[in-house]
C-alpha cells in the first residue's frame, strides 16, 4: 500500500490530489495551470501537495494523470504536419469525407468547412489493392511507395499516417509501407489505420489515424517531459494516463495512441462521479462538471458512464471508444457580452482563461465573467482555494456594471444574476443532450455536480432538471483527479465481422470475442495486470440489414457463453426502440466486435465521517448577504470540513472549502452524507439518507 497521485489539467486550474491507499484520507492541491508547459503547473501541484501532507516525493507508488495536451492540439490547430499515404484513387478520402453539413437545411450556406489535418498536397496515393475478405486484388507497388515516401519527405512532414483501402480485413500493405517508411523516412512516427481503428468504413477510418498523427509528436513530447520530470523531482511511480474511455494505460502506450486520449481530462471526473455517487447509494445519474473554460456533461446508468464510439473535439469527429461527454464553452471564466445590434445578454463561449482570468482575480481581467457575477450577488466569498486567491469585488462589480450600461439595467446586480440564469440555462440545454434527446427523464436521476464551479449552480440546475438529490461531493474541484487517481487499467481490441445473423452461429461469433478478448488481455498482462484479475466487457455493433448505420449493443458475459445471437438480437432490438420508438422486419446484421478488458479497481479505502447531529452550527463561519430572488437577502457561510454525517444546511447558505465552493437555495437543504458528500434536495423532501 501508498499514495496514489492523481493530477488532471484544466484551462485554468491543474488538480492534484494525494491518496493514502490504506485509510482513504485525501489531501488536495489547486494550482494555476501552465499553458506554455502544462508539466510545471503538474510539479507545482504535485510539490505542494506532498508538502502539506508531510510526505516525501519517493512515497509516492502511482501517478496517475488525466491531460488535455491531445484535446489542446485539435483546437489551437498545434499538431504536427500530417503526410498520408492512402490506396490509388482514395486520395480525396479526407475532402469528401461523408458530406454532412452541420445546422439547418441551409447551413452549406454559411458552413465553412474545416480544413482535414492531413493537407491534400501532403496526401499521396500508391498501387496496390485489398479485398473486403482480405484477399490481395492489386500486388503493392513498392517502388511507387518509396518514391512518395520521398516526395512526402521534401514536404516536411512530421508524422504520417497509412491508411489503405479493406487494411481492417488484411494488414498486410500498411505493414510492408511502414517497413518502406523506416526507411526512407527514419524518425517519423508512422500510424497505422488497421491498428489504430481495425474497423470497416474507409473514411472513419482514416481520420481516426490522422488524428492519431496529428497530436502524437505533442503527446509525445509532453509525456516524456513530464515522465522526465517526475524521475527527476524523485518520484519513481510509474506514469499512467488517462484514456477517453476512463480506463488508464502506460505513458508510451499513451504517446503511442494518444487518439485515445482525446477526452481524458472529462473522462476522469466522470469516473469520479461514479466512485462516489456509489458510496451516497445511487447508480443512476447525471454528471455535470463546470471548470473555469467548459462545461462536460454525463449520464451514467446502472453505476456505468455511457460509452460512445465517436469523439468529437472542436470540429473534428473521430471513431474513438470514450465516454459519452458533451461539453459546452460554459465556465467560470465565460465572458458575458452584449452584441450591439441585438442589446442580447450573451455568455461564452469565449474564456477568460486563466491568464489574465476573471476581473475579480486581480490579474488585470477587465472583461465580465460568470464568477465575476457571482462574486456580484455575493455567493462567491473573497478568498478561495484556501485563501490562495483573494477576490476583488470592486473589480467584479466594475466589469458587470458594464452590462448593465449596455443593458439599460437598474443596478448591477441584476445584470449578474442574469448572468448568471443565461449560464444555467446553457448547462441545462447540454444535459438535455445527454437526456431527453437520448430518451432518458432527467427526473429519473440524481444529479452530481463538481468542478471548481459546478457546486455553485449545481441546485440551480436540479430546480430546472427536476434531478434530485444534488449530489456533490468531497473535494468537487478536484474530482477529475480523483476519478484519475480510483480507477483501473485497460485496453481494447476490435474487428469487423460483417454477416447476417442466418450466416453465423453462436459458435463462430463467441470464438471471434474470446479471441479479442485474449489479444486485450495479454497486452495489459504485459503492462503488469495479471489475467485472473481482468474483467471483460463485449459489444457488438449491430443494424437492420439494409441500415447505413449501426447500433453498439453490450452482451453480458453469461449471454456471450449463452445463446448469444438471440441475446444480441433481443438486446439490438429494445435499444433500436427506445433511440427510434420502432422496429423493422429486416434481419440483423453483425458489424463490430469489440472487447475491453479491464483490470481490478484499485483498493482505496472509503472515508466515513463522524456522526453530526443535525446542526450544523459547529460549522458556521459567519452571517452574510446574498442577492437571490431581485433582492437582497441573509444567509449564512460553513465551513464544509467541520460539517458531519447527518447534518443538515438549509438554504441559503454557502458551504466552503479548498477547491469548491456550493450555493443552497431558498427552499432546499443539504444533507452530508456519511462518505462526505452533501445531497441537496428541496426542504419538502428531505428524507434521511445513509445510502
């Protein structure tokens, strides 16, 4: 047993949190994150956080880190330059891509369409040609391939990606092209479409790898400088990272694939939310992370996030495993505005960041911000992250005034608190997204908040979802890096199988998962997890034959070694239902197989607080004034580490602490649950809640 450290970077803020394995005490750090070199702002954390626990930098046994280096290098448009090698007449594959426009029926008309990552001047196409069944059509040309090779090497390419037509049935030409590349193009990382993405569809396919390329240099260079870092600083843990899937894998494994890390940095506070939404007794909930630049949403069901088969970061969509997160430009730091033409409040998606930050972090932000309104209306106290930061209400109150100006408010109080319901209402549409519109009532789930301010509008936006109880937990401002620091290793592999279900048996499809199964589980066996303690998870892609698109179903294990086609089809059937409310006639089709293996969940202990009893008054900090309602209005302030099991916090009220800080409305309550976190409902249903 020793200390896990779990690091997670945001826009604004770096989170580090520092877990004793045996007793589950926790310490937390929040430093100013780094842009320029995100790994200082990581040893910045990872000092102090080790010094406020008395602890040596050698203690520490796991490195843990959920980064946003690939996601960063998507949307600065930072990457490396892309050569891409692609099979004779497929060299177009990235410009006609699927021929969707986003928008209305005329968004063509405005849409500028986003330039491919791979340049069409870098794009080469070669002969040579694979079947669907994996049979070679066309021999490789190679000597073709070595003179494009070289003509991709005078245009300066910094990565390359092969991507050949049918290369997920037969490997067999990007292997050989690779071997070519090695040596006409020593140093440059080469990616490979039939092991980035051994899955049918040409197009996906290829930008999936693309991507891979894009960001692998970054990644690369960022993990080897943090991994340097640490091993010079003494720690000797080993570097994991976060995947977007919220499973963790080695550093090189990570620079290697860094497409898989697209969303890491979200995938951590979901894995998180799941980690204590558990010890409060709920399996099913929304997630609703708000940091400084964004907003990330989740639903988990059943105690298990939502996992997607598309990542979608800025305008670009990938064909990668992650979990189901939907973000919006809503933060902290989102800079409010009013255009002169409509005389519309308007909040984000532009940031602040955090340099220069928000007017009231004194750092000379003059724009007004979501945080600066709250520190308007008073539900944000003037010291935070333990009295690190102190806020400047003049200054908050200066850059909101100017909304009130354009706005022709009466005070300046009501522009923040319209601010701040423009915000919420932001945050509402996306967890509607991953609702509503996927056919779930939001009023059948709990609700947990986190981030550094979620818990701000976290029972604001259970009034407007009607998800009840708010959970918030421990330590919300660092949850990413809890969830970074709680959960497990694993890995992934996957296949195309397309047949109709009369062509295939039980039989045929079982060996195919046992064999991805087999292919997941010795590689994180050689990452250091031993095989009697993996689990396994299977999906299969299925559709109606005749369907251009496919719908990914989860197989249990009994039913993979039961009658498995019928399961998959019964399964097929109830979610093609509840996305379409119909079914069709058709027969079933296979597409995908995919395994994911994990392995065990790592063994830290739960806290448990001491029993209140009831009052919270051992708490207080002080009596205070907030704006809520178009008045002014008392309320008081706790101190959230001196709260205990059973006590209840009636609104308003705001409860404080290192990382956080949370709003009680008027007519709620929260109660802390014993695991630490508080469960905020309306005062007229209010019960007791011990799990």
């Amino acid at each position: 047993m020793g200390y896990r450290l779990g690091v997670d970077v945001g826009g604004t803020f770096t989170d580090v949190l520092l877990v004793d394995e045996e007793t589950g005490v926790s310490h937390r750090a929040k430093t100013a994150s780094t842009p320029a070199d995100q790994s200082e702002g990581v040893l910045n954390g990872i000092r102090k956080v080790c010094r406020d626990a008395g602890i040596d930098l050698t203690e520490v046994a796991h490195v843990l880190h959920g980064t946003t280096v690939a996601t960063n290098a998507i949307l600065q448009g930072r990457g490396a330059r892309v050569g891409l090698v692609t099979t004779e007449g497929f060299r177009q594959v990235l410009q006609i891509a699927r021929s969707y426009v986003p928008g209305g029926l005329a968004g063509w008309i405005i849409w500028p369409k986003p330039e491919p990552l791979a340049r069409l001047e870098h794009t080469v196409e070669v002969p040579g040609r694979i079947a669907a069944d994996g049979g070679v059509v066309t021999p490789l040309d190679e000597d073709r391939v070595r003179a494009e090779l070289r003509r991709l090497a005078g245009g300066g390419i910094e990565a390359l990606t092969v991507a050949l037509i049918n290369s997920y049935a037969n490997d067999g030409h990007e292997r050989r092209v690779a071997e070519l590349a090695a040596e006409v193009l020593p140093g440059i990382p080469v990616s490979l479409s039939s092991r980035v993405l051994p899955e049918m569809r040409e197009y996906e396919r290829t930008v999936t790898t693309v991507a891979n390329s894009y960001v692998q240099p970054e990644v690369s260079r960022y993990v080897s400088n943090l991994d340097r870092s640490l091993t010079g600083s003494g720690i000797t843990a080993p570097l994991s990272v976060l995947r977007s899937d919220g499973g963790l894998t080695q550093a090189a494994k990570a620079a290697e694939d860094p497409v898989a890390l697209l969303l890491s940095g979200p995938a951590g506070g979901v894995t998180g939310a799941v980690w204590f939404a558990e010890q409060a007794g709920h399996q099913d909930f929304l997630t609703f992370d708000m940091g400084g630049t964004s907003t990330d949403v989740a639903l988990v069901l059943g105690g298990k996030p939502r996992i997607g088969r598309e990542t979608s970061v800025g305008d670009l969509t990938v064909r990668a495993t992650s979990v189901d997160v939907r973000s919006v430009g809503a933060g902290g730091g989102s800079i409010a505005h009013v255009p002169e033409l409509t005389k519309a409040l308007r909040v984000g998606p532009q940031s602040a960041g955090a340099d220069p930050g928000p007017a009231a972090y004194g750092a000379g932000g003059t724009e007004p911000t979501v945080t600066d309104a709250n520190v308007v209306l008073g539900h944000l106290p003037q010291d935070l992250a333990g009295g690190e930061i102190s806020l400047d209400v003049d200054a908050a109150r200066k850059a909101v005034s100017g909304v009130a100006d354009a706005m022709g408010l009466p005070g300046v109080e009501a522009a923040a608190a319209g601010i701040v319901d423009i915000v919420n209402e932001n945050m509402l549409g996306a967890l509607r997204l991953i609702s509503v519109q996927q056919g779930f009532d939001p009023r059948d789930f709990a609700l947990v908040s986190f981030g550094g301010a979620g818990p701000l509008h976290a029972n604001a936006l259970g009034r407007l979802t009607g998800s009840w109880p708010v959970i918030v937990p421990p330590s919300p401002g660092v949850l990413c890096a809890y969830g970074d620091a709680t959960t497990c290793a694993r890995d992934e592999a996957a296949r195309t199988m397309v047949r109709r279900f009369s062509t295939l048996d039980d039989a045929e499809l079982r060996t195919a998962l046992h064999e991805l199964a087999d292919s997941a589980a010795a590689r994180l066996e050689a990452e250091g997890v031993p095989r009697d303690t993996q689990t396994q998870s299977y999906q299969v892609d299925l559709r109606y034959h005749g369907q251009g698109f496919e719908i990914p179903v989860e197989v249990g294990r009994e039913a993979v070694d039961g009658d498995l086609l019928a399961e998959l089809g019964a399964a097929f059937d109830a979610e093609h239902k509840r996305l379409f409310s119909f079914l069709l006639d058709n027969e079933r089709e296979v597409i995908n197989l995919r395994v994911t293996v994990s392995g065990p969940r790592p063994e830290v202990a739960w806290r448990t607080l001491s029993e209140g009893t009831g009052d919270p008054s051992a708490a207080l900090v002080r009596e205070t004034e907030v704006w809520m309602d178009g008045a002014t209005t008392p309320a008081r302030i706790f101190d959230r580490s001196k709260l205990r099991a059973g006590d209840v916090v009636t609104g308003p009220a705001i409860v404080v602490e290192m990382d956080s800080t949370t709003l009680v409305l008027p007519g709620h309550a929260a109660t802390v649950h014993p695991s630490g976190s508080l469960l905020i409902r309306p005062s007229n249903d209010q019960t007791n809640e011990e799990g």
